[in-house]
C-alpha cells in the first residue's frame, strides 16, 4: 500500500478536527461543560484521547473554537438561505437575527461560551473565530461601511452584548426588544431578516429609506 498523500493526510486531519469540535457542541449542550469531560469528547468524536490535545490546549480553548464553528456555519447558512441577497441591509439583519437566534436555541452552550471569553483566558485567536471574523467583516462591508476596521469591532461588541443580555441569569432582556435597538441603529427595517412573531415592541418602528 502506498504512503498516503500530503492532501489526503491533511483532509483527514480536518475531518477529525471537525468531529472533536461538533462533538464538544452536542456534550455541552447536553451536559453543560463542568460535566463534560475531554475524554467524552473523543469518544462521541471517535477519536484517540490523545488526539484532543493535539489540536487544543485545553478545554475552554476547545469549547470557544467549537463554538465560534457553529456561529460561523449558522451565519453563513442564514446569509446564503433563500432567496439569496446581495443588499447589504438585509445580510445585517439576517446576520443579527442568526446570532441571536443562537441565544434563543443554545442558551446553555451560548452562556457558558460568554462566561469563558469573560475569563482569565479570554478571547481565543482560532481558525474558527477568523472565519467567522471574515464573515462578520464582509458582512459590515456590503452593509456599506466606509471604516470597517472600526465598524467590525462595534458590530461584534453589540452582538456579544445581546447575547448576554438574552441570556443573564434572573433579569433576561426580551430578545424582540434587543434586535429592535440593533435594527434602529443600523437604520433597519423591522421586516427584514426574520423577524419575531407579534410585531416590534411596542407596536411601531420607523421605516428608513
């Protein structure tokens, strides 16, 4: 048999990478993370124990990154849905109803996430977060920002900051009311993206040319 290829040992590292980083979404979300161990982990991955640490250095970095995949991938599939669109305000509004989607359909993943950037070890520097990076950019680009170098960063600030605003234990913020604030800001639509059932709150929301 002959030695396997560069490309094709490089795409089953990717595939292995994959499966520990769905795996870790699915036990958290299941378990919660004090309960999930990286030895769960490898099993549900099919994968050596040892293969985790390979690839992670702990698993707060695994759990951000697995993380980060599932926003990336929730995001693309909401700005790519049908019917497909190139204007820049509807992608915003798709992009701000997905991440705040994940609040609403993740809220123990999604917390647990927030309270691991909010300590010692921070925001993990990732495959996954770039590309999810790439994506928010884009997005801010086509919304037709004239800095997005400093137009990205807000947006990613608000967005953490819904998130954990829907999400805070004992005083949680209506989620309809947080996407109205985002939506007045970037002088959005109401109808655009998905919006909630019932209307916006308080029954009105300013059209913008």
């Amino acid at each position: 048999m002959s030695p396997r290829s560069a490309s094709v040992n490089e795409e089953l590292r990717r595939r292995s990478r994959e499966r520990l980083l769905q795996s870790t979404v699915e036990l958290v979300a299941e378990h919660g993370y004090e309960a999930t161990t990286l030895g769960d982990i490898a099993d549900r991955a099919g994968a050596a124990r040892g293969l985790v640490s390979y690839y992670f250095p702990g698993k707060r970095q695994l759990l951000q990154s697995a993380v980060h995949r599932l926003m990336h991938l929730t995001l693309h599939a909401a700005l790519e849905r049908e019917p497909r669109s190139g204007d820049g305000r509807e992608r915003l509004a798709r992009a701000i109803d997905a991440i705040l989607g994940l609040a609403r359909d993740e809220p123990l993943l999604m917390r647990t996430h927030m309270a691991g950037i909010l300590t010692a070890d921070g925001f993990v520097q990732c495959p996954e977060q770039r590309r999810l990076a790439e994506l928010l950019r884009d997005t801010v680009a086509r919304y037709g920002s004239a800095d997005v170098d400093a137009d990205y960063p807000l947006l990613r600030a608000l967005l953490m900051g819904a998130v954990v605003a829907v999400l805070l234990p004992g005083a949680p913020m209506p989620a309809a009311r947080l996407r109205a604030e985002l939506f007045q800001r970037y002088g959005l639509d109401w109808e655009l993206g998905v919006p909630p059932d019932g209307g916006p709150p308080g029954g009105t929301f300013p059209s913008h040319p």
